[in-house]
C-alpha cells in the first residue's frame, strides 16, 4: 500500500489576538450580509408559505386544494434549495440537499401523496414560517450594532460635519429644547470613539452568535433526515465493502494463479519426467524428486502466506495479542505490542483491527525510514482502539489516492475513524477506532 510522505504547508501565524481581527475577517463581513439577506429572504419566503398554504387549505373543500398543497410544498422546497446555497456561500455550511420526492406509482396523484406524505418537505414550511421573525430581528440588531460601532469608532473623522453643516456642535446626547448636551469636547469625542471600538469589537460575535442559529436552522429543517442520510451512509459505506470484497478476490486469484497454482503444475510436470527417468536413470530421478520436493515447500509457503493474507489461523485460535506480534516480527524495524483487552471483540471487528495494523506495519516499514515503532490495543468502553506509531520522517496524510485514504474508507464502512497525526520530521501516530459489536 502506497502511502504519502510530503511536506506539509505551516499554518498562518498573525500577529493579532482573534478578538482584534474579527473585525476586519472575511467570514465576519460573509456572515454580516448573510443576515442583511435574511429579511428580504425571510420576507420572501413567509409571503410565499403563508400566501399558498392559505389558498390551498381554502380549496381543500373542492378537488384543487390538495394538488395546489403539494405544488405549495414543493415551491417551498425550492426557495429552501436557495437558502442552502446561501448559507453554502455565506457561512461555509454545506447541508446535502433532500431526495427528490418519487411517487411509489406512475401519475399525479402517486407524486402527490408522496410530497404531502414527506417530512422533509413540511420542513421547508416550518422553516419559511419561523425564519421570518428571525431573520427580523438578526437584521435588525446585526445592522444597529455594526453601523452604530463604526459611526461612532470613526466619530473624530466626521464630528466636523456638525458644525459645518447643522446647528448644532456634535451628537446631542441629551436635548431638552432649554438645555442641551454636546459631544464635542476633545475627550467627549475620544471617549465616543472608545464606545464605538468596543461595539466594533463586540458586533462580530453578536453577529457569528446569531448566524449559529441560521445554521442550525438550516442544517435541521432544510437537510434531509437522519434516517435518510444514515441510508445513504449505509448505500455508499456498502459501496466500499463490495469494492474492497472483489478487490480482495482478485488479488487471491492472481496470487493463486500466479504463484501456487504455477508452482504446482511445473511440480506435476517434473514428477511426471522424473516418473519415466524411474527405472532408465535412477539418480537423475532422485535429483528430480528431490528439487520436485523443494518446489512443494516453496509452494506450501506460499499457500500459507495467502491464507494468512485471507484470514490467519492464529488470529482465530489466539486473539489479536499473538496475531499481532506475529505481524511485528515480520516488520523491518523493532515494534512493540501492548495488547489490553479483557475479551475480544466480534470476529470480523478482530478481523479488520488486525489488517489495520498489518497495514500501517507495511507503511512503517516501506516509507517511514523509522528506527522504532509501536503498536497500542485497548478498550474505551464499547470502542476499539488501536494506535501504530513511529520515529520516522513523518509527513504522511489520507489525501485522495493514497493508501492510508483507502484504509480510512474501509474503517469507515463500518463505523470506524482513522486519525492521521504526522507533521513533517515526525514522529508519526495513526490512530484507529472501530466499535466493539461484541
């Protein structure tokens, strides 16, 4: 298995705490127009619920009401698919869009029970209905906050306009018509400055506060469900189990084919001429026999090396701890094994843990340059954990087509993680999880 080791890019070092560049960030100034968006898109999209809902639910007496009702939730399906792209591009919040609604049967009606009997698409109601007060009130508090922060932070630069072109000195802060109060004073406008810098400073998180609502708006009544993502999950996660299945099937047969099958028909072929030379040439027989019985051990060697590879017999008979070291002894650099484990887990767990570390082994001992390496088993409650490091040159990394990418994938068929941690110089720490399933 082929495995990246590159030079990893160092991240960003700034100067500036975080709570100074809020400020000027991309993503406050993304997130501050997605929640100028919100109003007109609130507003849009409670007319259009409140507008169809209402004239459908009239018409639920005549025939028209119901198919008027389905187009109604599809409509707000659509203006849901806008919003998703929206918080995609604003706020980097990518929520899956739903599966079209497919009626069970050909014809209208089949599509019609189907989007009136969808969950997803009462969803998008629901959304249009409670969004609008929302996006009310963030467009109302985002806009105060962030233009009152910055009017009165840059109020030295535009305090002249007061006296040039009003009657009156500055801001007024307190007017009566008999007395009045000015901030016009050196220290009135500092200290106006100073309020205005801390509003600047706080509007940001005002602001990346009430986005987090949007989000979790978005992502819980616009995305499909759970169930229909847990199926798509199961769908692609059988995807890679078939895959690895007749990638692991073509690998025997080509070994078989190609290494113990070939073997043993050149051994029948030279016991066949070492049978005719039997009685004509006795010791070019034996000779014959004889390298006829070296082949069998080269051939029973490689038999055995292939079954290991399918599943070894002392993983079955004796558990990960004896497996595991076997493995150890076959890498080309010293490796310890620490195996906690009070039971075992459920064979095809067992199974998979053990091709995990074989695996990582093989890195080791291809790629890393290491010296010294460590395999770690143990439980954490219903999880199991395993842990291969290294002191080798480091910079490994699950980027699409390497090998610890399709490790990754095949741990995450069922339900496993795979945590890569390997900066550039090393050392390096693959850190596996897998559930239990005993």
């Amino acid at each position: 298995m082929a495995t990246d080791y590159g030079m990893r890019t160092q991240p960003q070092r700034h100067t500036l705490p975080p709570a100074l560049r809020a400020p000027f960030t991309g993503r406050t100034w993304k997130e501050f127009v997605y929640l100028l968006l919100n109003l007109p898109m609130g507003i849009l999209f409670f007319v259009y619920t409140i507008t169809t809902i209402s004239v459908s639910a009239g018409l639920l007496v005549t025939f028209l009401g119901i198919p008027l009702l389905a187009a109604a939730l599809i409509g707000c399906r659509a203006l849901g698919a806008v919003e998703r792209t929206r918080a995609r591009a604003l706020l980097g919040l990518d929520v899956a869009s739903p599966l079209p609604v497919r009626g069970e049967k050909s014809g209208l009606m089949s599509w019609v029970g189907a989007v009136l009997k969808s969950g997803v698409s009462w969803r998008h109601l629901l959304y249009g209905i409670l969004h609008f007060p929302w996006a009310l009130f963030s467009f109302v508090v985002s806009v105060t906050f962030t233009v009152t922060g910055w009017s009165l932070f840059l109020y030295p630069l535009w305090q002249w306009v007061f006296p040039e072109h009003t009657n009156q000195d500055g801001i007024a802060l307190f007017s009566d018509g008999t007395n009045d109060f000015y901030l016009d004073t050196p220290f009135e406008i500092a200290a106006t400055s100073v309020v205005g810098l801390v509003l600047v400073l706080a509007s940001p998180w005002l602001i990346r506060g009430m986005t987090g609502v949007d989000r979790l708006m978005v992502a819980g009544l616009l995305g499909p469900s759970k169930l229909a993502t847990r199926v798509s999950e199961l769908e692609s996660d059988r995807g890679v189990v078939v895959d690895t299945a007749a990638a692991d099937l073509r690998r025997i047969e080509r070994d078989l084919h190609d290494g113990a099958q070939a073997r043993l028909v050149a051994l029948a072929m030279d016991l066949g001429l070492a049978k005719e030379k039997l009685l004509a040439d006795p010791e070019a027989a034996a000779r014959m026999v004889d390298e006829a019985h070296g082949e069998v051990k080269v051939a029973l060697q490689e038999l055995r090396d292939l079954a290991r590879g399918i599943h070894p017999a002392v993983l079955t008979d004796r558990g990960l701890d004896a497996a595991l070291s076997s493995v150890a002894s076959r890498c080309t650099v010293p490796v310890q094994v620490e195996v906690d484990l009070g039971s075992r887990p459920a064979a095809a767990i067992e199974g998979i843990a053990y091709f995990t570390v074989s695996e990582l082994l093989q890195n080791v001992s291809k790629h890393a340059r290491a010296s010294r390496a460590s395999v770690d088993v143990w439980r954490m409650e219903d999880r199991l954990m395993l842990q291969v490091s290294d002191d080798g040159r480091g910079g490994a990394n699950t980027s699409s087509g390497s090998g610890l990418a399709g490790l990754a994938e095949r741990l995450d068929a069922v339900d496993g993680i795979l945590v890569v941690d390997s900066p550039a110089g090393g050392p390096t720490t693959v850190t596996a999880e897998l559930p239990w399933r005993k």
